[in-house]
C-alpha cells in the first residue's frame, strides 16, 4: 500500500502531512563510503536515536518505508489524544448540570468535523519529524524498504549503506486474530480508525486493554453505540485491578456495553450488518454491529529485514532479541522501541533511543554504558478517569513473594478533587514492609498521567515516600494526594513504643505550673 493510499481522505490537511512525512518527489542522497550509524525505523525511537546521533557530531543514515513519525505522529498518540479530547468535551457538556450549568437536551456531536480537526492538528505536528527537517539536522534520510546485505551494510532502493554500527528501531503493527470471516469484515485497526469520515452507528470493540478502552469511550462518547469483547474477566489486564474496576465502571456509565470472558468464534456479513458470534462465561452470544475496531495485541516489524544475513536473532512475537545494553547478536546492531520491547510506549521508544546512543557511540567497555533494567518507565492509559502506574503495583508485588505496605488516599479525600468533581480514583504507593523505599505506585483520576510523573522523579532519584510528605504542594491541587500518601508512611511509623517516647518527652518538656 502506497502512503497516499493509507491516509484517507486524501485532503488538503492529509496531503500537508504526507508531503512532511514521504515526500512524493523525494530523491535518497547518494550513500557516503560509511556511516557511524544506520538507522532503520523512522517512529519515535528512530528519530531521537538518528537526531541524538547526528547533534554529537556522527555521521547518520535514516531509513523509513513508510510515514517519518511513525505510529506516534500518524496512527497513535497524536491522532487518538485529538479524538479523545473531543469525546471527553462533548463528556463534560452532558454533565453540565452537575456544575449548576443548564446544558442543552442533547449534545449534538458533528464527527466529520471532529475528525477534520484530528486531520488537522496531526498535519500541523507534522514538521517536527519532517524528511526536510532532519536533513537540515545533518542526517542522510531514505525513504524504502530496508534489508541487511551482511553484518555491516544494508540496502535501501538499490543503494548500500556500510554502517560502524546499526539500530533496528522498525516498531510493531497491529494484529488480526485467526477468527473465522474477521478479515473478511474489513475491520479497522489503529491504522486505519482515524480514516473515518462517517461515524458508525454500532461499533464493536475487539480488546480491552489501553487502546480499545480508550477508543471505546471516546466513539460511545461521540455517538455510537459500542460494545467491547474482551477475552479476560477484567479490563485492563496489566494494570492495578482497583484501578482497572473504575475505569470498568466509567465505561458502563457511559453506555458501553462489556462482554467480558469472552471468545470471538467467527463474524460474519448479513446484509449491511456485521454479526458476531461468541461465547461469554460458557454461553452463546451474537451482537451486529456497522464496523469493527480491533485492538487485540501488536507484533514486530521484521519481516522483510533480512535479518539472518546481518547475524541478528529473533522472532515473530517478542522481535530482536536484545541484552540489558539493548544490544543483538550482532554487536554491531542494537535495538530500540516497540520491535524488541515488552512496554510499547512512545516515551520507552524515545529514552531506550537514547541509551542505544550513548552505549553504541559514547562509551568505552563498560565505561558510560546504561542498562535498560535501569530506566524508571511509567505509562498512562487516557480513559476517562486516566490509569497510571510506574514500578510494581501492589498485586505484582505480592505475586513476587515481596513484603510490601500499601498506601492510598481516594481523591474523594481530596479537596480539590471534590471541588471538580472528579472524585473516582486513588493515588496508591508500594513500599517494602517498614520501609519508605518506592518500589512503585497507581494513579486513578483526571490528569493521572501528569501526577504519576512526580512519583517517577522521586524513584529515579531515591526520594523515599518520607521524604515526598515534606515537599509543599500548592493548595487546592489534586497533587496533594501524593503528599498525603507519604503522611499515611509517616504515621504508620508511630508504632506504641515511639508513641509512649513521645508522650515522655513532651511530659518531660511541660512547664511546672
């Protein structure tokens, strides 16, 4: 499929963004004799690794066969942050009433409009991971397929590039599940979900974790009618189960209706309708829907890489195989984002980008190298309320046999949040039994993402829970919920016998009268 022929509609703010992206004019640079980096991959991780490179003084090369910027820019964060912010508006307006407001009988959504923004918005981002841009920071960018010659060089378009040393930063694509008549369906994915122009009437949502909780609120929130299967008893399966049950019932709240427990056995085409049949806690089911949303896992880009011929192993589920240094079995070629790692994040592509930097360019042996196993790396699911987490949540904790305290505070203890009323959630901190030490935490709430980054500076810098209760938080802010946190620490430390210290002390300190 030709870029032109992935971005529908192709209109004036889609031809912007390709012409920022992939150029339909551009002409590779002919190669240098050899370069201190090849880059293969063109997303997050490749632009930072090709741009960290380059700013030091290397000489770098950037292959991308697709769209520079990869899913973050074109298909993921971008796209899905604008969509989503027009669902929790048109969100906010129903509930004006809870405010004193009198909103009108009905929000009246105008999704071409709401997707023309989404065009809009992603075209105009666009230039910070420009074909243009990126040769003006010194890189040599082509566009094409590339395929590993040997364990130095690889080919692009018929050109060969010697490299001192490679990164495979390719990324991953969506899956399809091996149900019967699904493909026949033509359901969307996160590829091409954004494409729409006409909102579906009905929409089923194939997955419950971040993407399909995400997208299933936004499309209920902006009209549809959706219905979410999901093959465990619970959303969000990687995250806190506390946390994951709020975000269940803010779903079910909205209108989305959840079949859990359940296994898709085939789909098929009845008229227009698309019907799909499933078992759900050992019972048949059908629901008809107008269009299927698939998010059901992610596989990695490294088919057509040849990467037997440059000596790197890996395979078709978890990508190349990598060491703690993100190094292959090629010493040459190191990895980086979402083809070799677990955590399929935009901000894990853009820091693991830079350790490949600094341990394939910038160190000596063991000199200056950083382990992957080192980086404190949270994430967010953007439902409504968000979900965040960082380190060990308390179940995964428990599970690795670890003594642990628990500490939560409930935003509806929060002042601020009772004056928003954004009530549902928590701010919950893992520490080891009697100990201060942050081994990781949970956020549930409006804006999650944003405070669980205060927790991810305090582990990365060994700020114990403690030390985090003497840090002033502005009043009112939802923040406080963190401080509040290490309060609980601090009085769970008020054991009787520092309790019965205390009350000598202070007797002992008491002016006669």
């Amino acid at each position: 499929m030709k870029p032109s022929d992935f971005l529908q509609p192709l209109d004036a703010h889609n031809q912007a963004l390709l012409q920022q992206v992939h150029p339909p004019d551009w002409q590779n640079p002919r190669p240098r004799p050899v370069y201190d980096l090849v880059v293969i991959g063109g997303g997050t991780a490749g632009l930072v690794a090709a741009a960290g490179a380059s700013g030091l003084g290397a000489q770098v090369a950037l292959i991308e066969r697709h769209l520079l910027g990869g899913d973050c820019l074109n298909v993921g964060c971008v796209p899905s942050k604008t969509l989503l912010r027009s669902a929790h508006a048109a969100a906010e307006l129903r509930r004006a009433g809870d405010f004193g407001l009198r909103p009108s009988p009905s929000v009246e959504v105008d999704f071409p409009a709401v997707m023309e923004r989404v065009r809009r918005l992603r075209a105009g981002i666009s230039p910070h991971d420009s074909a243009r841009r990126f040769t003006e920071l010194g890189v040599d960018v082509f566009l094409g397929q590339a395929r590993f010659v040997d364990s130095s060089a690889v080919e692009v378009e018929g050109a060969k590039l010697r490299f001192a040393k490679a990164v495979i930063a390719t990324g991953a694509r969506p899956i399809l599940p091996a149900i019967p008549g699904l493909a026949e369906a033509r359901p969307m994915t996160n590829e091409t979900v954004f494409n729409l122009t006409k909102l579906p009437p009905r929409l089923a949502v194939v997955g419950g974790g971040p993407i399909g909780c995400e997208l299933a609120q936004a499309f209920q929130r902006l009209g549809s009618q959706v219905v979410l299967l999901h093959t465990k008893d619970r959303l969000l399966p990687r995250d806190d189960p506390e946390a994951a049950a709020i975000v269940e019932g803010s779903l079910r709240r909205d209108g989305v209706e959840l079949i859990l427990n359940a296994q898709l056995e085939r789909v098929a085409s009845e008229q227009a309708a698309k019907v799909l049949s499933y078992q759900a806690n050992g019972r048949p089911g059908r629901t008809s829907v107008d269009a299927i949303l698939v998010a059901a896992g992610r596989a990695p880009n490294i088919e057509e890489l040849n990467l037997a011929a440059a000596g790197v192993a890996a395979d078709a589920r978890s990508g190349v195989r990598v060491d703690d240094f993100l190094r292959s079995s090629n010493p040459r070629v190191s990895a980086c984002g979402d083809v070799c790692l677990a955590n399929k994040f935009t901000h894990a592509a853009d820091f693991t980008a830079r350790l490949v930097i600094q341990n394939m360019l910038f160190s000596f042996g063991p000199i200056g190298r950083r382990r992957l196993s080192q980086l404190t790396i949270p994430w967010c699911t953007y439902t409504d309320p968000e979900v965040a987490q960082v380190g060990l949540a308390e179940p995964q904790a428990r599970a690795g046999g670890l003594a642990v305290d628990v500490f939560s505070q409930p935003f509806a203890r929060v002042d601020r949040a009772v004056t928003d009323g954004d009530t549902d959630g928590f701010v919950k901190m893992v520490t080891p039994k009697g100990s201060g030490t942050i081994l990781g935490a949970t956020v549930v709430g409006r804006g999650a993402g944003d405070l669980i980054s205060e927790i991810s500076v305090a582990m990365a810098g060994r700020v114990s829970l403690g030390r985090l209760a003497q840090v002033i938080h502005p009043y009112p802010t939802q923040a406080e919920a963190i401080r509040q946190c290490g309060d609980l620490y601090n009085r769970a430390r008020l054991t009787p016998a520092v309790k019965k210290w205390l009350e000598r002390w202070l007797r002992w300190r008491r002016p006669v009268v």
